[in-house]
C-alpha cells in the first residue's frame, strides 16, 4: 500500500522535506493534495471527519495504512526506520531525531524573515520589520544554525561526510533542502556558503547526485521555489555578506 502525503499543492514548504526521503527509498507514494479531491480529502482529516486520532492541526501529515503521523520531524523519526534512512541503535536514533528537531526550529526562522508580525498579514504589510528580521537572521542565525550542522559533520567520529553515523540518513536530505534553499532565498548574503561551511556544502552535493535524488530534481514532482513557499527570494531582503 502506498504512502499518503498530505501536504498544500503548489509549493515545497514542510512536505519537501518529507518528499525527498520518500524519493530516496523509492518508496510508493501519493502526493495527495495534488490530486482532484485531494484538497477536500486533507481538510477532512484536519476538521476531525475522519476521527480524533487522525486528526492533525496542520499538514504535513502521512497517511500509512490506518495510521496518520503529523509534524515533520515525527513523520521522518516513524519513516527512518523503515526506509534504512537511520542507524540501528536506539541513542543515534533518538540524537537523529533531536538534530531533524533543531532543523524544524530553524525551518521556523527562516519563514519568520518574511513573515515576522503575523502570518495573517502579507509580506508587503511588514517589509520594515522583515528587512530588520532577516539582517539579524543572516548575520545571527545563519552561522549558529548551519555552524552547528557543519560542525556535527566534521566531529562524525566515523569521517563518513554524514551528519550521522557512516550512510546516509533522513538528516542529511533535510540539511540538502536547508542548503539549496538559503541559496535561493539569499543568493547575494550565500556566496561564501561553500567557503564558510564546507562539510554541510559538500554533504549537499553529494546528495544531489545521488541516482534518486538527481531524477526526482529533473522531474516534474520536483515544484520549483517560489514566493509562497518557507525560502522566498525578495531581493530588497538579500544583502551582501558582511
């Protein structure tokens, strides 16, 4: 039986991150929000029509057999195991979880750059306060996030380029997706990304030509970025490097 992914149509967001393990185990799987009904299908899993335990607040959710699992960083802590996308033992596992934890915490900053009042306004509402947000992001939060990601990487007692243990694990597809997605949003304040944080650069390319990942990027399951999405590029917050 096939996965089931609940997530909005027409933009990456949360559920890439979901998407790109999924395509890396060559797993069966509904993009169901993409779908004819799929929209009506996921609001009635969010309004509770489909039962108390199978109701999220918000998508992402994956649907497997009669189980539903909610918020990114549980759906890959359920699907590592399972998709070989973690190690073995139970202390990796639960340190792997609070890493993909850490990653949803940044996910949340890079989207308040643009929305830094409320998210019931538009960007265009808030363009002062979103200037001021991203300049602290960019010269705060960028290097204490992604310094930390590249240092795990250098400190892997086993060297293997991964953030954790020998193989590649649902981490490093996630740091893939931060990478690529500061490379959008921010061209101008990333051009010494490579330079500044080289373990979590090469981890990036290394992923992208993975066989599956480099097919899923070239076909059309691959939505592009775009401004209404968590990375959106708006030059008037992209600066150059200080």
């Amino acid at each position: 039986m096939a996965y089931e992914l609940y997530y909005w149509d027409g933009i990456q967001g949360r559920g890439e991150f979901i998407r790109l393990a999924l395509e890396e185990a060559g797993a069966d799987y509904l993009d169901v929000a993409r779908s004819s009904v799929g929209a009506q299908k996921m609001m009635a899993y969010l309004q509770g029509k489909q039962g108390y335990l199978d109701m999220p607040f918000a998508p992402p959710f994956l649907k497997d057999g009669d189980l539903v699992v909610s918020h990114l960083a549980n759906i890959l802590q359920y699907l590592g195991p399972k998709m070989n996308l973690v190690p073995d033992d139970e202390r990796t596992r639960v340190f792997a979880h609070g890493v993909q934890l850490t990653i949803s915490d940044f996910i949340a900053e890079v989207h308040d750059t643009h929305h830094p009042i409320s998210t019931a306004d538009y960007y265009e509402d808030q363009k002062p306060e979103a200037k001021a947000r991203t300049t602290s992001f960019l010269k705060h939060r960028v290097p204490k996030f992604i310094g930390y990601f590249d240092r795990l990487i250098d400190c892997n007692p086993v060297k293997s380029g991964h953030v954790i243990g020998g193989s590649l694990s649902y981490v490093d597809l996630s740091l893939f997706q931060l990478a690529e997605g500061l490379t959008y949003a921010f061209p101008r304040a990333m051009v010494g990304f490579d330079r500044n944080y080289p373990h979590v650069a090469t981890l990036r390319d290394q992923v992208r030509q993975r066989p599956r990942i480099a097919s899923y990027l070239k076909s059309d399951r691959r939505l592009a970025f775009n401004e209404s999405g968590i990375f959106r590029h708006y030059p008037e917050l992209d600066q150059d490097p200080a």
